[in-house]
C-alpha cells in the first residue's frame, strides 16, 4: 500500500469535514454581527398596521425604514395614498416652536389622536431638554433639580395645511387610572379591586381622582364583603412577592368583566382557588435576604380543582345574581365578548362588552377531560341558562375553541367547530338547531373575518384551501351564509395576514415567505387590488451579508404526511464542506416554531447557523392545530415521544438529499416545550442525537399546569369506591430515561420561573447525577420563563456548547467579548441587574 497516498487522502478528506480555529472564531464574529440589537438597525416596518378612521374607510399608517419614518394617509375610494404632512415642514415648525432641533428623519414618536371630523391630529412632544428659566442661584442642588422639568407642548395640524398650531403647554393627564378603573360604558360609574373585593365610584368622584388621586374628599363604595385572597373579586396576578402583598393591600387593583352594552349590568366570573395547592419561586439575590414567591398552581391529576361560577350585579339596585351553573362542577368557562370594530382600536376608552345586545350572556363550558363542549345561553336578568348547543370528542376541547358570532338581530349564531376533523363554520337559530353548514372541505377554516348581512356573505380567512402551496399559508376568503365554494381575495404563493375596515369593503394584506421581502397592499371586498402600500427595506440586511433561508417539503416518519420545514445555511456556506446539523424544535400541539413570513425574529436561528451549522425547524405530526384535528391530536396520550422520529427521519432524509449536511454530528436545541422535546431526543435517540441544550423545559409533565398537561396528553376520570370522583394522569417523563444519556446535554432554566418551574428541570439534573452521568446545568439568576435580560448571554453558552461538541473548538475565554465589545467602557460595571 502507498502510505503516502493513504495520508494525502486522509488529509483531503479531513479538510473535506473540517473547520479551522480560525473559521470558527470568524463564525462567532458573524453570529455577533446578526444580534437582535443589531438587526434592529438595519431592518424596521416590514408590515403596515392600518389605523382605521372611523369614517369614510380611510386610514393611517406609519411605516419606518433606514431613512426614517414617514406617516400616511389613504383613501381607498379615491385611491390615493398621500403622506400625512411633509417631514421637512413638521421639522421646521417642531425646531422653531420647541427650540429642539428635528430634522425630516428623526421626528420624535407620535402618538395622534384624529379629532374634528378627522380633519386634524393633536399630538404631544415632550423637550428633549430641561427648562432652566426660573432657577435661582442661590438654591442648592435639591431644589434647584425639582423646579427643572421637561416642557410639553401640545399640537394641532390641519391636515394639508401649511402650519403647526400650539394649544397649550399642558402635561397630558397621569393615566394610572387604567391600571385598575374599569369604566362603564356610558361612564357613569366606575369599578375596581381593593382588599379582594369589588368597589364602585361614581363619575363625579371619578373626575377627582384624575385631578388628585390624594383628594380627601373622594368616596369610595365597597359594594362585596366576601372576597378574600384566591376567591377575590379582581386583584393582583401572579408575580408579587410575599413581602411585596403586605405593601399594596389597600392598593385599588383591576377587576375584569363584561358589560352590558347599556351599563346596567357587570358580568364577573369568579373563581376560587383556595384548595388549588401552592407553589413557589425564590429571588435569591433580593436586596438583602432573598424573597419567597407563592402563588396557587393546579397540576395534572389533583383532585382539588378551580371552582368558578358567574355572577351578575345590578349597577342601579346593586342586587348580584348567580349565573344557573354549578359551580362544583369541574369544568372550564368562557364568556363571549362582543367584538371590537377595527375603528374603535386606538380608542383610549373601550369596555369589554357582551356579546349580546339583548339581555343575555353567551358562554362555553369544557369538561375538565376537555371532552365535553357546551355553548350556553344565561338571561342577563334571571340567571337562568341554556345549553344551545353540544359536541363531544374523544380526545380534546383545546384554546383553539372560538366563541360564536352573532347575526341578524341575534336571531342566528355562527358557530365553529371541527366535529368531521376540519375546522369549518356552521350557522343555527337562536334555539340552537342548524340551519346549514357554511364551510366544508378537507381544510382549516380559521378566523371570522365578517359577516355582511346586505350581501349575504361570510369573510374569514382559513389554511390549507389550496393543496398547491403550504397548508399552513393563511389567506383570506369569502362564501354565501348558504354555502358554498369559497372566493380567495389575496390569492398567492405567500403567508398573508390581513387587516380588514369595519365593515371589510377594504383590507390590508400584508404578504411575504421566509425567503421574500414582505409587501403590503390595499384590496377591496373583491379581492381586487386598490394600491400597493410598501416593500420592505431589506438593503442594508443583504449588505452585510444575508441571505433568506429555504423553505422544504419532507415526508414524516409514516412516509405518508407531508411536513413543512425552513433551511438555514451560515452565510459564508460552501457546499465543499461537511455542517453539523442543528434542529431548533417546538413540538406543540398549541403550535409549531416553523417561520411562515420573513421576519427579523428569524435572526435567532441565522445566527445559530453563522458559528458553522445547518439549522432546521420542521413541524411534525402532532403539532399545530392549523391542520387537520388527526395532524393536530396525533400526540393525545403520548405526549413525551409523539414528534421524536418525525424529527430523526426528517434529518436522515435531508442528509440523504444534501451531501454538506454531517448526519453523524446532530445537535438538538428548544426552549420550554422545545426544551423538553430536545433532552428527550438525546434521550430516546442517543445513538443519534449527539448534542442538546434545553432551555425552560417542562422535562416532568406531571408538575406544568394542568391545562397544558391534561388537555394535549389526556387525563382519565373514575370513580373511587366512596363514590367520588378521582383525575388519573400517567406521563412519561425525561428524568425516566437519564440512564440512555450518551450525547451532550446542557440543561439550563431561570430561577423564578413561575410558569415551568425550574423543579422540572432539577428532577431531570438529580436522575443524571444518580446515573453518574457528566453533564451541564446553568442556573440564571431571577429570569422568567422567556430569560428576559439573560437571553443573549444564554445565546452564547448555547453557542459554546454546540461549537465545543460538534465542531471541536472550545472558547475558554472567560469574557463573552461578542457582548463587551458592544458596551461602552464607561457603562461595563452597570449591566442590568
């Protein structure tokens, strides 16, 4: 044999697989250069968010790019788009009325209000700077900083005028009453928390607290004596510490509800939680010695249960009614609310109304298994209810549930439900008998757009309609209440989400792919296009060097159903070379982490392909209820392991396709159900995934809260032999199989994280050291379950644990320099607490 030969060989192919030190560390450059702070910069609006006008369907609309915001207005009638006032001019008249100095691209941030027949803005702007008119010299520094303040100023602009007007100088009203004033509609009394219970002031005293919320004279009415902590009327929510609850007890807090549209009535669900057990979280590093949390949590199977029940006050007798329902029952309620018109967005003042207008309260109830599904009518007067309407499965009820809508002087209803596997829209009567089915077809009807009464039709926007392009594309539609087949408005190979006026003669459809750069336009009820809003600015992204990701279409582990998933290669990519394979996972069932539309929210899987991967997300059978209700159910009581060999085979497949993808080096990576997914494909497939890092993982299902848990996995009623009735709930969980670990698992989890507790994760961490297996575990100080201010230090631990395992290269360093280097000198020992 020629050994030399064997050794070049072996030498070519090396090169072939390999990475250098220094590639690696100008893939950690790279991954820096793609930071969200960074992005940020570089790309702005990519959608149009229309702020309906409340006539003449007009609207406006800002839309930022690297020159700057602009500000339009738009007629679809006469089908012009006009800015709203020219930048230069409002500069002009800012400078020269606040003696701060504007120019076209750097206006402060407006917030309008249209007022005169929405012929006009008003608008505040706050100095940049202090006013130092009416110091004195001979105050000291205490006083001199009270008496300085920054000047506001109030504005008017006509619009198409040539001119700023200044109304006054008056600071806008301290609006801490919406933290806890819920006011009627017609506001002639205004309700609110205090001590557990409902209080109630009126108008007149209402106004003295927006003078002087000190005013002794205010009177204040409490109107229930029986609302103690955990079966309250309003309060505060979870998030206050122990020590905190003692400091704001005679604090007003909110109580929501739902009002009658005539303001005689407050509708209030109230729930008690006295026997749900507790949990808690500590704030080790509080001021002096650390803080205990407690709040109520129900877990999957305990016997105790929310008891909720509805009640009705009186606001001019203040009499309170029960809703008929029993309030022993385990079960979930909703009440439907009226929906709000698109005009009515920017209002400062919008009640929750009820659906109704007549004097009665639509809600639903859910069994506890979620089995069970009634749609339910109470008379506003009586309390006395009606079931409208039933329907049972045997899997889940899930948030996926809409309330019904409401036609024809409340004579019909519509309702949605997925009862022959599809999600599709059904029209009844009053009494609950059917009329006819709307929708119908093997595809998910989503949301009710709107109902136009004159021309018989129903506009709602569903996925899957066209079996030519992506399932999970939304697009908007129309079909006669009748029935029938349905007209798609915003036709296109895209993801579109739309923004209709009231009564949707008009609608904004913003539309892109992963790999497009989104658009916006204007249609009408046609589908017909009025103009062509924007394109989004991504010429500064490009020029630094970035590219869209790719969209696939793989078969899952059945070799029948079609998965959908995106590709992101590093941008420097060389298809000579060998990449380690990244899978960023989200397994549902609520929904699936699968970008649809661009999004500058992408740069947290780009960058994890910048340090030297191939990164993909795919959904799996299981996951988003976008689907069928059997795609969607898939995983019902196998909740753990449902989606594991739809990701292996996905990998194997795209290894087979692509000659750059390693599929000996598969690294797995999520946070919270992803995070839970990816320490179980280490687990379950230790001979194939070889790395994971799992953030916020609920690894113990046994202990996330039970509506997640019971609901997406199952759980069994049965009767004990006293007769009561007993909740069984058996999962698998990841801390089972911590004996498989081959691979390398880093587990990380914030200390205060109330929603997945960081229990879930210490139980997995105690099975892998009873196993005497090496691993990592990282503990971040008083983070929540998104990481908050830690998430791009966690970024970084996580991009040394890939780079470490699959790509060879340990960073020892013990400064994260990609982080310093973006902070100034002078503020290195002020980072956020």
């Amino acid at each position: 044999m020629n050994y030399k030969k064997l050794l070049f060989a072996l030498f070519i192919l090396t090169a072939f697989y390999s990475f250098s030190q220094e590639e690696i560390i100008s893939n950690y450059d790279l991954a820096a250069k793609f930071s969200p702070k960074k992005i940020a910069k570089l790309v702005h609006s990519t959608s149009v968010k229309p702020h309906w006008l409340k006539s003449a369907d007009k609207f406006w609309y800002q839309y930022k790019t690297t020159e700057g915001s602009k500000y339009y207005l738009v007629d679809p009638y006469k089908k012009t788009k006009k800015e709203l006032f020219d930048n230069d001019k409002m500069a002009r008249w800012l400078t020269e009325i606040t003696k701060d100095p504007y120019d076209a691209k750097h206006l402060p941030k407006f917030k309008f209000k249209f007022i005169d027949k929405e012929t006009a803005i008003q608008f505040r702007v706050n100095s940049k700077y202090e006013e130092e008119e009416s110091i004195d010299e001979e105050m000291d520094d205490k006083e001199e900083k009270k008496l300085k303040k920054k000047k506001v100023f109030l504005f008017k602009y006509v619009l198409g005028s040539n001119n700023l007007t200044l109304l006054s100088n008056e600071r806008a009203p301290k609006e801490d009453w919406k933290k806890w004033a819920n006011i009627a509609p017609d506001s002639s009394i205004v309700l609110y928390s205090k001590q557990f219970n409902l209080y109630w002031m009126d108008k007149e005293n209402f106004l003295k607290v927006l003078k002087d919320e000190k005013d002794s004279t205010i009177v204040e009415n409490q109107w229930t004596k029986d609302g103690v902590q955990h079966y309250e009327f309003g309060g505060y929510g979870r998030g206050v510490d122990n020590d905190s609850i003692q400091k704001i007890n005679d604090s007003k807090f909110p109580i929501w509800g739902h009002w009658s549209s005539d303001s005689k009535k407050f509708v209030y669900q109230r729930t008690d939680s006295r026997e749900i057990n507790d949990l808690w979280v500590i704030n080790s590093i509080a001021k002096k010695r650390p803080t205990l949390e407690t709040y109520k949590y129900h877990m999957p199977g305990e016997k105790e249960f929310y008891k909720r029940e509805i009640l009705i006050f009186n606001i001019p007798s203040k009499e309170i009614k029960k809703v008929e329902i029993d309030s022993t029952k385990q079960q979930y309620i909703s009440i439907f609310s009226k929906p709000v018109k698109p005009s009515d967005y920017d209002n400062d003042f919008r009640p929750t109304l009820l659906l109704s207008e007549n004097g009665k309260i639509y809600f639903n109830t859910i069994s506890r298994d979620r089995k069970k599904l009634d749609i339910c009518v109470a008379d506003v007067n009586t309390g006395e209810v009606k079931v409208l309407i039933s329907e049972n499965t045997n899997t889940y009820f899930s948030r996926e549930v809409k309330p019904i809508h409401l036609i024809k002087n409340e004579s019909e209803m519509i309702h949605w439900s997925e009862r022959d596997g599809w999600g599709h829209f059904y029209r009844y009567d009053s009494n609950g008998n059917l009329i006819n089915r709307i929708t119908s077809g093997s595809f998910h009807s989503f949301d009710l757009k709107h109902v136009d009464l004159k021309s018989n039709i129903l506009y709602f926007s569903a996925h899957g309609l066209n079996k030519n392009i992506d399932p999970y594309y939304e697009h908007t539609y129309k079909v006669s209440l009748s029935g029938g087949n349905p007209k798609a408005l915003n036709k296109g190979d895209f993801n579109t989400s739309t923004s209709p006026s009231d009564n949707h003669n008009f609608f904004v459809n913003n539309f892109s792919r992963v790999n497009t750069a989104p658009k916006s336009e204007l249609r009408n009820s046609e589908g017909s296009i009025i103009l062509n809003l924007e394109e989004a600015d991504l010429s500064a992204l490009f020029g630094i060097g970035y590219q869209f990701p790719e969209p696939f279409k793989v078969k899952a582990d059945d070799g029948i159903t079609d998965l959908y998933g995106v590709i992101y290669k590093p941008f420097d990519f060389d298809d000579k070379k060998k990449y380690p394979l990244l899978e960023y996972v989200y397994p549902g069932p609520q929904t699936e982490s699968v970008n649809k539309s661009f999004s500058v929210r992408m740069n947290r899987l780009d960058r994890m392909a910048q340090l030297g991967f191939v990164v993909i997300t795919v959904g799996n059978r299981g996951g988003h209820p976008h689907r069928s209700k059997w795609y969607h159910n898939y995983g019902y009581g196998n909740l753990r392991d449902y989606g594991l060999a739809d990701k292996k085979y996905v990998a194997e497949q795209l290894a087979s396709k692509h000659t750059f993808i390693d599929i000996n080096k598969v690294g797995i990576y999520g946070h919270s159900g992803g995070g839970f997914m990816s320490t179980a494909a280490i687990l379950v497939y230790p001979d194939f995934f070889k790395v994971a890092y799992s953030q916020a993982g609920n690894h113990d299902n046994s202990m996330y809260n039970s509506w997640w848990s019971e609901t997406h996995h199952g759980v069994k009623e049965e009767i004990d032999d006293d007769g009561s009735m007993k909740y069984v709930y058996d999962i698998e969980k990841n801390q089972d199989l911590a004996s498989n670990l081959k691979g390398k698992l880093f587990l990380v989890t914030g200390d205060m994280d109330n929603n997945v507790h960081p229990g879930a994760t210490m139980r997995v961490a105690n099975s892998l050291i009873k196993a005497n297996k090496r691993f990592s575990l990282m503990i971040l100080p008083t983070q929540r379950h998104g990481f908050g201010n830690m998430s791009e230090y966690n970024f970084w631990l996580r991009a040394d644990h890939f780079s470490k395992h699959l790509l060879g290269f340990e960073n020892t360093q013990v400064d994260i320099k990609m982080i310093n280097r973006d902070i100034p000198k002078k503020n290195k020992n002020k980072l956020k607490d």
